[in-house]
C-alpha cells in the first residue's frame, strides 16, 4: 500500500502518504495497547475485557479504515480506467495522424510529378512555336524566291516576245 501510494501523482501521493501514516500510527497504538493489556492483566476476566473492548473498538477502527481503502482502491480503479481510455484515444490518434501524413506525402509526390510534367509541356510548347516561327519564316521567304523567279520568268518571256516580235 505504501508503494501504490508513492507511485501516486504529487497532489494526491501527499494524502495518500498522510492518511497510511495515520493507519501506521492507529495500527502500532492498537498493538502497543494490546501487549500492555495482555502482559498487565493475565486473569480471565481482565481478558475479556479487552478482548470485548480491544475488538470492538479495532472493529471499528478496522472498518472505517476498510471503508476508507475501498474508496481509495475505487478511486485508483478509476483512475486506471480513465489513464487506460485515455492512452487508447491517444493511440487511435496517432494511428490517425500517421495515416492523414501519408495522404498528405502522395499528394505531394502527385502535385511533383504534375509539376514536373506542366514544365515537360511547356518546354515542349516552347520548343514547338520557335520551330512554327522559323517555318513561317521559311515559308515567307520561299514565297518571296517564288514571286522574284515567276517575276524574272515574266520578264524573261515578255523580253524573248519583244525581241521575236520586233524583228
């Protein structure tokens, strides 16, 4: 009982310690009185006297010191009770905790690899519009090659037509 008590929080070890040290106390009483009236008093009625007083009052003292450690044991009981229903929500918890982290770490690992892909695209569009530009530039200079032979051509057969014609 004296180990339960001191393994007891603070504010309650100190009730605890002082009301075994009472039980203690009462209980050495009890017994130092008993061998005094047993050693003093050796005739018969002498001893049952005490036995008749002794009894009844460390029957009582007895039971009001039951009662009180049944309360205590109860209190404990409880307590042990409420430490057991708090560890396992704290666990529940946790295991919770543990399991949203997990969600949270793909999330991230999606969110990388979305990221990482948008960049793939857009150096990918990048790539695509400077090859649209220097096509369109190509395309623009062929028209101009195209327009200056179909002009030189022209010129060319308007020339061989004087020159055939004029003669």
């Amino acid at each position: 009982m004296d180990l339960e008590a001191r393994s007891l929080q603070p504010n309650v070890k100190a009730v605890h310690l002082a009301k075994l040290r009472e039980y203690k106390s009462d209980l050495n009483n009890l017994k130092s009185e008993h061998k005094r009236l047993a050693s003093a008093n050796s005739n018969q009625a002498a001893r049952d006297d005490l036995l008749e007083s002794g009894m009844a009052d460390a029957m009582s003292v007895s039971a009001n010191q039951r009662g009180r450690l049944m309360m205590s044991t109860e209190r404990l009981n409880e307590s042990s009770d409420r430490i057991k229903e708090s560890r396992r929500t704290m666990l529940e918890t946790e295991e919770l905790g543990v399991s949203i982290l997990q969600d949270l770490h793909q999330q991230r690992q999606s969110l990388l690899h979305a990221n990482d892909t948008l960049h793939g695209v857009d150096d990918n569009i990048s790539k695509s519009k400077k090859i649209l530009t220097n096509m369109s530039r190509r395309m623009s200079r062929n028209k101009w090659i195209i327009s200056s032979i179909i002009v030189v051509l022209v010129v060319a057969i308007a020339l061989i037509l004087y020159f055939k014609l004029s003669k």
